[in-house]
C-alpha cells in the first residue's frame, strides 16, 4: 500500500511534491503572522500536560472552575505532547506555567517572540493539512491535477486554519485517512481512524453510519467495526467520567449544538435513510457513495449551522476533490461568500487576528460597522450563507473520476 | 445513476436552507451587575496626555468598553454645562451563535473631551451588563493591560495611530527575535529551492 507513495518516481509525483511544497510555502508564509486569542486557550489547558496534569478536567473545572478546555481527552493529550516538544521554542513558557494569571494573554500575544511560539504551535497543523495533500492525491488519484492544486491555495485552510489557528485540521486529517484506508479496502484501519478523528472532535462521527452502510461487509463484522470505532473513544473517556467537568464542557456542551437543530436531526436521519437504500438497492460503488454521503452529512451540518469560520475545513478536503472544470466557477463564488459570511462574527474573525502584528489593529471598526453605513450588512451576511448553503449542493452533484473498485462483499 | 438519485435530495436541502439559532448559554448572567434599560450617566475627566509604562502619548480619543446583550443597542450623549455635544447611537455588532454577550468599544474623538467638565449619559435599549465575575471565571471578561474591569465603566483611551509610525512598529517587532527571523528565511529559501528542483523534474 505504501509503497507506491515512496517508490514512483515520475512526473506525477514530482508534480505532487511540488505543489506539496507550494502548499506548504503558502501556510508557512501566514502562519507566524496571524492568530485568534483562541490559540492561547487551545494551548493554555493542554499545557498543563508538561505539569503532569492527567485530569484538566478535574484538575482545572471542577478543582478551579476554570472552563478553558472543553474537547474530548485525547485532544488534551495530543496538543499537550505538541506543546511540550516545542516548548523550548515558545516564549514566556512562564505564562502557561502558572495559569493564575491567564487574563494577562494579552501580554503574551503582544510578546515579540510570539511569532515564533505561534510557527511552532501550529506544526502540527501543517502535518495534519500536508498529510491531507497527499492523502487526497493517493485516493483521487484520477483527478490528481486538479485536486492537489486546490490543496495547495486553498484560501480556505489558510485562513481558517494558519491565520484563524483553530485545530480542526488534525480530526479533518483523520477522515481523509480514514477515507484513503476505505479506497485500500484496510476496513478495520479506517474505522479505526475515523474513531480517533472523533476522538479529538466529536463531528467525525456523524459520517460513522455512512462509513458502516458503505463497508462491503456482512452484519456481524460491521458491529465490529463499529466497536474499533468507538470502544477507544469510550476507553479513553472511562477516566474522566467521574469528573463533573468533563461530562458539562465536553459532552453537554458539544450536544447543545446539536439539540437545538431539529431540521439537522430529522434531515440526517433522512440522508442516513437514503444512503441505505442506495446501497443496498442499487448497484453503486460503495467509495462513490461513501465519498458522496460523508460530504453531504458534514455540508448538511453547516447548512443548518451558523457555523464558526474554522468548521469550514471539515468539508474543505472533499470540495477540492469535487470541484472540476464545470463547476470551477462556484467554487470561487463559494470562497466570496465564504470570507463575507465570516464578518457575522465581527472583528472576532477578522482585525483580531491581526493582534500578533499589533493590539492597536484589532480596534479598526469592523468591515460590518462600515458597511451598515450604507447597506444592511445583516441582509448581505445572510445572502452569503444562502449562497454558501445552495453551492455545498451544487458541489453534491459534481461527478468524481473514480475506476469503480469496491463492490464485492467481504465475509 | 447515483447523481440522479441523490437528485432528489437537492429539494430537501432547499426546504433546509434555513440558519438555526444555536442555544446560549445563560449561567453566568448572575454574575453581571445589570442595569435595566434605565439610563446611566458617567463624569469624565481626561488627562491629554497619557502616561503608559513610562512613555507618554498623546490622547487621539476614548474608549468606553461594555459588556451588552447581543444586538443591544446603545444612545448616548455627551453634555458639556447642560449643553450637547454629541449625541449619537451605537448599533451592536453580532457576537457570533455561542456568545450571549459581548464585549464592545464605544469610540469618541478628543474634541469631544477637550475639557473636563462633562456628563456622559448612556441609554441601551435592552439590559446593560457590566462584568464584575469571578477571578477564575474568564468568559466575555473585559480586561486592559490585563486588569479586569469590574463593576464600572471603563475609560480607555485611543492612542494617536498613524499608519507610517504603525508599519515601523510592526517591522521592528518582526525583526526583534533575530534568531527565529535566520531560522524562518532558510525554511522558506529551502522550501523555494524545492519548489524549483521539483519544477524542473517536473517539467523534463
């Protein structure tokens, strides 16, 4: 399987190395530079790691009622072994030492050394977003030319990942590796990628039915699959159920995104409904259907979601592959409407992030302010979340290159 | 085939096209003092020349930071000896789906301040919420040079920005750390290299 990725050497890897590199080029460049305050807090509980804290939740929540860190465990984990090997690099390490003094971030942010602390705290973004280039090249490899190439200037992973400095990518890279596994037919890895994916966010888990309604397998093994899926999630969380903190910032406070949207709830099962009956009905390729299905169950979600500007890049990897010669046009309309529905949150998405550059910037009157001077701002937000909303569909319909490879059912 | 069936979908999803409120989170309301849309008035004195860690700037304006409702708006006026010098609106910008306050900045000019001898008087047309929260507690916490402002309003002032003066700060904070700057130029040159060594392969 892997070695295909280390052995060729032709024009088509060449191609991929470059536009790798270009890519990474490109994230390099802006990555020092910019950052939303949400990266101290991102950054400030897993710290605590190098402390040998093993419990933030109890140790920060119900010890402190400090409710910095509101992802699953393994999200702690993983950021905490990121900060801990840069941390020599960082810049007044003292700050996330003693976490007292946390409204002091702006301190931090304004340091002359953040520019060196924000390039090594988002390495692991470019790993995860460089890992998804590849990925994407070694399962599309049909359409390889064009989808590496929008890899590589994604405006989409720039902002909202190397500027905005959210961790979304890492859990985005999951599922693309999942996919890939799916496309090697390793089943048992996939699932076992896309359960670690939800292990950092919970979203990947909303394409698992997808995943188990699109494996060529029998009942029994689906069940499985579905338990290497999940059993992690449950075995690292075993740990922490005793701490009153965990259970309200992880998993209250992710399902209070999902209970209030009754259209999303009755609109998934209604997508999970349809996807059975395609599979099992009608002789379709189970990765086409797979790739189709993840992609609208995720784009559904933003659709009924007034979703935050770095939830983008859950579906940003499939809209690179969907995206072709016929539908180019939309995609650049979908990145207009995009950067315009992004100023619904203000400054918050916009000047604020240039406070690494200067504090001073970050009072600038929001492009909103200026705009409600003589148009309604509200009307224009809202037409670009339609326009977003309509175009995710239009994407849905893009036709894949893809040599049909998975129908055969496996015991 | 598959597109024609998931076809059918593209109707679903038009009747969907519809943003969802998400719901928001309101246990930390007790800890604001509240001030029921009834209206507030300030004395503010203003010293020209403002002394920050040392150095002196001059005063461009004035912050007045806030912590609202979302979409709160806010009438205010200034009066000067019973006389009105400005008298204004400030419209709320949207917080975003999971916030239920938000911090904001009212500006004003120095002209407005050019003496002493003022009221400033604040209306807000749904209840006003000062932070006055627990230490450990940082959420929507407003906070200057690091001090949390509690329990009043605060008084910020605008230092005086010129983009030129702006620029040269932004390059010589760049350039401060020396050793990162060496560091960050050979990733980015050898990257450079790559993309050229590859361009050629590429192209042979």
């Amino acid at each position: 399987m892997w070695s295909s990725i280390f052995i060729e050497n032709s024009y088509e890897i060449f191609f991929l190395y470059k536009w790798i590199l270009i890519g990474v080029l490109l994230r390099i460049l802006v990555m020092p530079f910019f950052a939303h305050p949400d990266i101290v807090w991102i950054n400030a509980g897993p710290s605590q790691l190098s402390n040998r804290i093993w419990n933030i939740y109890s140790h920060h929540g119900d010890g402190q009622n400090i409710h910095l860190f509101k992802y699953p465990p393994l999200t702690y984990f993983i950021l905490g072994i990121n900060y801990f090997a840069f941390k020599p690099f960082l810049h007044n390490i003292e700050y996330f030492d003693n976490l007292k003094d946390f409204n002091t971030f702006n301190d931090w942010m304004i340091n002359p050394g953040i520019f060196q602390s924000l390039f090594f705290l988002k390495l692991i973004f470019l790993f995860a977003d460089a890992a998804i280039g590849f990925l994407l090249y070694f399962t599309f490899k049909e359409n390889y030319n064009t989808t590496i190439k929008y890899w590589a200037l994604s405006p989409l992973a720039l902002y909202s990942v190397f500027m905005y400095g959210q961790f979304d990518i890492l859990p985005a890279a999951f599922i693309i590796g999942a996919i890939f596994l799916f496309r090697k037919e390793r089943f048992e890895y996939c699932f076992l990628l896309l359960g670690i994916g939800g292990m950092m966010k919970h979203f990947p888990f909303l394409t698992l039915p997808v995943f188990l309604l699109c494996v060529p397998c029998g009942f029994g093994k689906k069940i499985v699959l579905s338990a290497i899926s999940i059993f992690p999630y449950i075995f690292l969380s075993l740990p922490f159920l005793n701490s009153r903190s965990f259970i309200e910032d992880v998993f209250i406070n992710s399902s209070g995104y999902l209970t209030s949207m009754r259209y999303f709830l009755a609109g998934y099962i209604a997508i999970i409904f349809i996807n059975f009956i395609t599979t099992f009905f009608f002789k379709v390729d189970r990765f086409y259907c797979l790739i189709k299905f993840s992609y609208l169950i995720l784009s559904y979600y933003l659709i009924c979601s007034e979703f935050h500007p770095q939830f983008i890049i859950w579906i940003a990897p499939l809209i690179y592959v969907l995206i072709n010669e016929s539908n180019r046009k939309y995609y650049y309309l979908f990145i207009i409407a995009y950067f315009i529905y992004i100023n619904n949150w203000g400054r918050n998405s916009t000047w604020i992030l240039l406070n690494p550059l200067d504090s001073e910037l970050t009072l600038m009157p929001s492009i909103n302010a200026v705009i409600e001077k003589f148009a309604n701002y509200e009307l224009i937000i809202k037409s670009a979340k339609y326009i977003i909303n309509i175009l995710l569909v239009v994407f849905l319909f893009s036709k894949i290159k893809i040599s049909k490879t998975i129908k055969k059912k496996y015991a | 085939m598959l597109d024609k069936k998931i076809f059918l979908l593209f109707f679903f999803f038009l009747l969907n096209c519809i943003p969802i409120k998400h719901p928001i989170f309101s246990e930390r309301e007790k800890e604001y003092f509240v001030y029921k849309n009834s209206e507030l008035i300030q004395d503010v004195e203003l010293d020209l020349n403002l002394n920050l860690k040392g150095k002196v700037h001059k005063v461009k304006g004035i912050i007045i930071v806030l912590t609202l409702k979302e979409n709160t708006n806010i009438a205010y006026k200034i009066e000067k000896g019973g006389n009105t010098l400005i008298e204004s609106l400030y419209l709320a910008e949207p917080a975003g789906f999971s916030r239920k306050y938000q911090a904001v900045k009212i500006m004003f000019k120095k002209d407005v301040f050019l003496d002493s001898d003022i009221k400033l008087f604040l209306k807000p047309d749904k209840d006003l919420f000062i932070w006055y929260g627990g230490e450990a507690d940082v959420k929507n916490r407003v906070t200057v040079d690091g001090v949390p402002v509690e329990g009043k309003i605060y008084l910020d002032f605008i230092k005086s920005i010129q983009a030129k003066d702006k620029l040269r700060e932004i390059y010589s904070k760049i350039t401060e750390n020396f050793k990162f700057n060496i560091f960050y130029l050979i990733i980015i040159i050898l990257i450079i290299s790559g993309i050229r060594f590859f361009s050629k392969q590429n192209g042979k």
